[in-house]
C-alpha cells in the first residue's frame, strides 16, 4: 500500500529522528513512500526564512535523501489544486491542505503525526 508523507515525516525519517512513530517507521520501511512536491516547497520556504535547516545544498541534500531511501516524489495536479478549493476549512496551513487533496485524490493514506486530517476522511498513520 503506498503512502504520502508529511513533510515533517519525511524530515524525521531523514535525520533518524526519534520523534518519528514506530508504526510510522515501519510503514515507511516495507511500503512505497511518496514525497509531495508540496512538502519540498514548504521545506524550501522555510528554509530561506531561516526556520529550518538541512545539511549541506538543500537541493543536493533533498535528492540525495529521495535517492538513497527509494522515496518517490509526486508531482502537483491541476485536479489535486482544485479540490483545495473545496476542502472544508478543518486546517489552515496551504502545504498541508494541498497534502489532504493529493491524499483524497490519489485515494492515498497519510504518514502524520497531525490528527486534523483524519477530519478530511484521509487515513492516518502514525
């Protein structure tokens, strides 16, 4: 069963990071991982506003970590977009609704810690 991660997911699972979920970690490790391009813009963005920080060239670093753990990246689509517009307003973050609508779309269950999208009908693995 495929999964999208949360871009804070996929951060953990990068940096080895203990807040990451034994379930999570699991079903990251035995399943196919997808990595909106959503979650790269977020890290971008945050990133040049000095709240975040990765090692090394961010580019180099978010291909490289692609790469090396087998994760594949899913693009944006003009349908994933326009069901943001419809979503109810449960969440106001713009990356993590564009993560709801892919989810919804792609009929994809999701790898968060964050319980709102359980509100959107989205399975939630954590």
């Amino acid at each position: 069963m495929p999964v999208l991660l949360d871009t804070h997911a996929f951060l953990w699972w990068c940096e080895g990071s203990p807040e990451l979920s034994k379930k999570a970690r699991s079903v990251m490790t035995t399943e196919d991982c997808f990595v909106s391009y959503a979650s790269f813009w977020e890290i971008a963005i945050k990133v040049s506003l000095g709240k975040l920080r990765v090692p090394g060239i961010m580019d180099r670093y978010l291909a490289a970590q692609m790469s090396l753990n087998g994760f594949e990246q899913m693009e944006i689509s003009f349908r994933q977009i326009m069901r943001c517009a419809t979503l109810e307003r449960h969440h106001g973050d713009p990356f993590d609704r564009l993560l709801v609508a892919q989810a919804q779309e792609e009929e994809l269950p999701i790898v968060s810690r964050d319980p709102v999208f359980g509100l959107y009908g989205v399975k939630r693995i954590w």
